[in-house]
C-alpha cells in the first residue's frame, strides 16, 4: 500500500500524488461513506493503485491536523492573506482570518499585492500586524516583487490562499480562442486575424484540449458523438469511432466513470475528428500516468506529419515538449524570455562547473544563469563566448528553462 496527498477531488473520483510526484486517480471505498467521512483536498491517505486506465482506491484517511469548511480542504499548515490597494482592503475579514489560524494552530502570513499601485500599504500593515507577529510581504503580480519571497514562504507548506498567479500561458489559449478580449496587439490564427467576421469558421479548424475535459457528465462518447456532430459541420464519425477504438474508450459508459486518461482520451478523440489545421494543448497531458502521456505524445506526432498541421503546446512537462515541438516559447513573469528552434537552443547554451575565481573571469556577457553551491558554481552560459578550456556538461531543454527563469536571457 502506498501513501500520497490528495490534490484534487471531482465527481466522486480524487487525484492524489505520491512523494515522486506521480499522479493516481482513485475512488473512495464506501466504508468513508458509512463513517460518514468525506476524502478532502491535502488530506494525507493510504491506497492502492489501479492498473492501466482504472481507477485504484483510497484505502485509509491518515489523522488531520486541521479541518476546513470552506473550502474543505484537510491539513493546512500555512494562511496567506491577500490584500491589495484594490479593492480596499477588508482589515475586518483579515482579522477574521487571521484568528482562524491562530486558533487551529496554522502559521499566517499577509502578502500585500498590486505594490505598483501603492507602495505605503506594505509598511502600514507591518506596523498594524507587529504586536501580533504576523509577517507581512509586499507582492506585486505585475511586476514580480516579492514573488520569490513568496515562494520561499510557501515552500513546504500545504497553504491557502487567494492571489493572482500564471505566466500568461493561459491567457495566450484564451486569447487564441477569442475566450477573452485582448488589450493591444494583434492575434492571428491560420492567417485570420481575431476580428475577422469568418473568424467564426476559422475555429472549426482548431481542434482544443484543455487540463480537464468539460463534457456533461450523465453523457456517454456515443451520445456525445450526436451533440459533436450538431457543433461542428465538417464532423467526421468514422474518424471519431476509430480513435474511440484506438483509445479501448467505451462508448456506453457514462463520462462521470470514465478515469482521468480516459477523459483526456476522449477529449483528444473530439478534437481530432472534426478535421482541425491545429491543435491547442493547454496542460493536456498533465496529471497523466507515463503509458498514457507517451500514446498521446505518439499521437502529437502523427499529426504534426501532416504538413498543413501544427500544434500549439503549453505544459510545464518539459520532457513533452523534447518529444514534440520544433520550437520553444518560454513565457516567465508575463514575459517571453525566449522563442527558438528547440535544437538550436540546445546548440546555443551549455552547462558549466566551474570555481568562483572562473566565474569572476569570465566575461558577464556570456553568463545567462547561474547556481552557486559550497563546492562551486554551476552555470548557464553562450557557448561561443566561452573559453574553448572549458569543459560542458549535458545540457538539457529543462537545464536551460530553469536557469533563464532565474537569469533572465538575451537574444
């Protein structure tokens, strides 16, 4: 029997992650039930995996620490409350909040956001919160101040909060979409801008798979099949069945029952059949067991084979991406810090070890990250602006994501 943390609980089925990191989808035994006791998100369980696409079981809740109503969540160890200029912040609700902690034995902490807006929030709310402890961090979404800082606070805690996140991945999808408006720029898709009034046809040719598969659960993929078909005029059902096959989905088991993989299969099976020019993927493999993310992954590259195909991927599995895209866009802190063919990235950087007295030699415009140790310094640098004495280490797509993300990067 394995232990892991629940991470998510939706429609009778609960995500729990192991210390590796692995992702399970299990069901709950109905012993919870006649305990009248409820699996909640952070809850720390015991199980037992299932095999393929189903489902394992929870076995066993391991005793809380800390119960929450809303939302119910199990076994937080770190309040953060977010206040911001704007809106003004409610100081009552705070305090509410922060008794609450204090009287279930939780560590608090106020990060004041939207710095940008008015820099003497931060210090009022230090002296206001002193007498009782609570630390207070200035945060700015827009900016990235104090992100680190609030990182750094987070890290190891199982914590609760409400704050504003993201690099802007998602806002790229939704903005390809035309889900929201964009502010100023210009957005093309397949030649068409947005505001393009056949716009609307256009989308037909965009097949979409987001992190989770929105479809009304009482459904089963035939009946599904039908409301597709009335969606989209250029449907293909023959294509449909075959990747319904080709994925061993049951066409009449209802969407609730269906696994996370089969879920996403079947996600991936809609937007392949109504014959799109490109595929948006936003965290679509995600959450995914290995066997699964690897079908897919084949999948990706089957029809990218197609040369009128492509594909727009956004995952934080940088492996994924090695396996199939030409070009990498890395966007951190709502910034697009590089946007290159994948292969010339790897020609293009390299990873060092080295001393501090070469590093202190070594010319500032060839150092794009760095890690200092105890024993020395590991580095991101431009190849061709280093020393041919220098030995490199394997570079990988991810070495290379990391180190910009601390180091910024030029072009």
């Amino acid at each position: 029997m394995r232990e892991g943390t629940i991470v998510e609980g939706r429609g009778g089925l609960y995500t729990v992650r192991d210390g590796a990191g692995t992702d399970y989808v299990l069901r709950a035994k109905k012993k919870f039930r006649r305990q009248n006791l409820t699996p909640l998100v952070g809850d720390r369980v015991c199980f037992l995996p299932g095999s393929l696409e189903e489902h394992g079981w929870l076995e066993e809740i391991l005793p809380r620490t800390f119960q929450g109503l809303r939302p119910p969540v199990a076994n937080v160890s770190l309040l953060v409350v977010v206040l911001a200029p704007e809106p003004a912040p409610d100081l009552l609700l705070a305090d509410k909040l922060l008794v609450t902690a204090f009287g279930q034995g939780i560590t608090p902490l106020i990060a004041v956001n939207k710095q940008e807006l008015d820099a003497g929030l931060a210090p009022r709310m230090r002296v206001a919160y002193a007498p009782a402890g609570v630390p207070v961090l200035a945060v700015s979404a827009a900016t990235g101040e104090g992100l680190d800082a609030l990182s750094q606070a987070l890290s190891g805690h199982l914590s609760c909060f409400a704050g504003q996140s993201g690099a802007g991945k998602s806002t790229l999808i939704k903005l390809t979409l035309k889900a929201i408006n964009r502010d100023s720029g210009t957005v093309r898709v397949l030649d068409a801008d947005l505001d393009d009034p056949d716009f609307g046809r256009i989308k037909e040719e965009v097949g979409v798979v987001l992190d989770e598969a929105y479809y009304p659960e009482v459904l089963t993929a035939q009946q599904l099949e039908k409301v597709m078909a009335y969606t989209f005029s250029n449907w293909d059902r023959e294509a449909y069945q075959n990747y319904l096959k080709r994925f061993q989905l049951p066409e009449q088991k209802k969407f609730r029952n269906f696994s996370r993989g089969m879920k996403m299969k079947l996600a991936l099976a809609v937007a392949l059949s109504h014959d799109p020019k490109l595929l948006l993927l936003d965290e679509a493999t995600s959450g995914l067991d290995p066997m699964i993310r690897d079908e897919m992954l084949d999948l990706f590259n089957e029809f990218t084979r197609e040369e009128n195909h492509s594909i727009l991927i956004s995952s934080h599995i940088v492996s994924d991406l090695e396996k199939v895209c030409d070009y990498i866009a890395f966007l951190h802190q709502g910034k697009l810090l590089l946007c290159e063919e994948k292969d010339r990235l790897v020609e293009k950087y390299a990873v060092v070890k080295i001393g501090r007295q070469d590093l202190e030699a070594l010319d500032p415009e060839a150092l794009a990250g760095k890690r200092e140790g105890k024993y020395g310094v590991e580095a991101l640098v431009y190849r061709d602006l280093i020393p041919s004495t220098f030995a490199t280490e394997h570079t990988s797509l991810e070495d290379i994501i990391l180190f910009l993300a601390k180091g910024g990067a030029r072009g």
